[in-house]
C-alpha cells in the first residue's frame, strides 16, 4: 500500500477568493488558515437569510467552503453548482442525497469536494484501517467494534468518519457486524477508535484530533486542489493519492 501525504506547503499555488458557508468555528478556523496561506475570504455565509442577500458576492469567489448542517448543506451545494462556484463540502450526515448532488454536479460540469473527514492523520487511518481488516481476513477468534466520541454540538451519529470506517470493515469482512458506539461529552473533538478484540488479545487503532486545526487545513487544501481540478467530484482519496 503506498500512502503519498499532499504536503502542507502551498507551492506555486495562486491566492484564492474564498465564500465561507458556515461561520461557526469550523468556519472561523478555516478563515484563519486560509488568510494565513495568503487566501482571501472575499464573503462569510451564515444563514438563510445572509444566503439570500449576498449570492452576488458569493459568485465572485473562486471556491466556496461549506460546513453547516446536515438540514441545509444538500441546498447549499445545489446553490453554490448552480453559481458555478466550485464547493468543498464538510457537513456530514447527507448521505441520502449524496448519489443525487454528485450526478447534478457533474450534468452541470461543476466542482465538488466532499469528505468524512477533512484531517490529514484520519484519512493515513482509513489507509491503516483498510489494510488492518484485510490482514484479519479468515483470523478465527476475533470480534471487531468501532466507538467515536465527539462534542455535544454534534448533531449526526454516528459521525461520518465512523461509517466509512465500519463500512471499509464490512466490505473485507462481511461476517462482522462492526457495531458503532457513539458518545457525545463536553468538547472533545473527535476520537475515532476500531477494535478487534479475542480471548487472547486486543488490536487497537485510534485517531484522536486535539482541536479543528486539522480539520480546518484538510479543507484549506481541499480548495487549493479543487481550484485547478478538471470538472468533477472528489475525496480526499484523490487528493492524498491512496
């Protein structure tokens, strides 16, 4: 398996004009980190009704970034392909409706970016989460449980991460059942942890965020591969090449 980390440097990579739909704190951390890798966030989107007064500023951007909620982020998109704004989409919990947004995005010729989980260090976990079910194919013994743990302001669960990790398992393992504990407390960031556990010993993988910062930079450059990406949909599988 051959894993190739898109490097957080921005080499030769033109300044952005960037919508922010979202402004909560993923939305100001995105902000900060695109200011500081020389982007400017040219209009900052925060509901229905800022949505409707400033379409016009949002169609001068050069790509938007969108982290709301799982109720209005399907609109969103629609809005954003619709302007010819390419998108990186961060809200989680539309899945229903993911088959439809990807097929309008690509009749229209758009750009879309969608992930579970825009942290560097979680997706190498879904590399390692992938191979680690592979080698527990055919292990006898072995019972294989996934937990999350995240904020209180969370409203999906589980989280998005956490199905892509139990649906990768399901795939190599279709015997396993890979049940989800969701725990919502205080806020935690995020803690995504599979288990396979036996009478003889416990395999354990984790990925912890200590902040959104990874978050936050994941998307940065999410945008930064979008602008100079063809028409299409894409995942961080793209970007990071594994």
């Amino acid at each position: 398996m051959v894993f190739f980390v898109y490097f957080c440097t921005r080499i030769e990579t033109t300044t952005m004009k960037i919508a922010l739909i979202g402004y909560g704190k993923m939305g100001h951390a995105v902000e900060a980190l695109a200011t500081a890798r020389g982007h400017s966030v040219v209009c900052t989107i925060d509901n229905e009704a800022e949505m409707t007064g400033r379409e016009a500023a949002m169609r001068e951007a050069d790509v938007a970034v969108e982290f709301t909620t799982p109720a209005t982020a399907v609109a969103n998109v629609h809005r954003c392909l619709a302007a010819k704004v390419p998108v990186v989409c961060g809200t989680t919990g539309w899945n229903a409706d993911y088959a439809d947004v990807a097929a309008e995005c690509r009749r229209v010729g758009g750009r879309l970016f969608t992930a579970s989980n825009f942290s560097i260090g979680m997706n190498i976990m879904f590399a390692l989460n992938e191979r680690l079910a592979d080698l527990m194919a055919g292990r006898d013994g072995y019972t294989v449980s996934l937990g999350e743990t995240h904020h209180i302001h969370k409203l999906d669960a589980p989280s998005g991460t956490a199905l892509v990790l139990q649906e990768a398992i399901r795939r190599r393992l279709p015997q396993q059942e890979a049940p989800i504990e969701s725990i919502r407390e205080g806020e935690v960031a995020g803690i995504h942890t599979v288990s396979y556990d036996s009478e003889a010993d416990t395999i354990t993988i984790t990925h912890e965020a200590h902040s959104r910062q990874g978050l936050a930079l994941g998307a940065v450059l999410a945008a930064e591969y979008l602008e100079g990406a063809a028409p299409g949909v894409y995942t961080m599988r793209d970007m990071l090449a594994y």
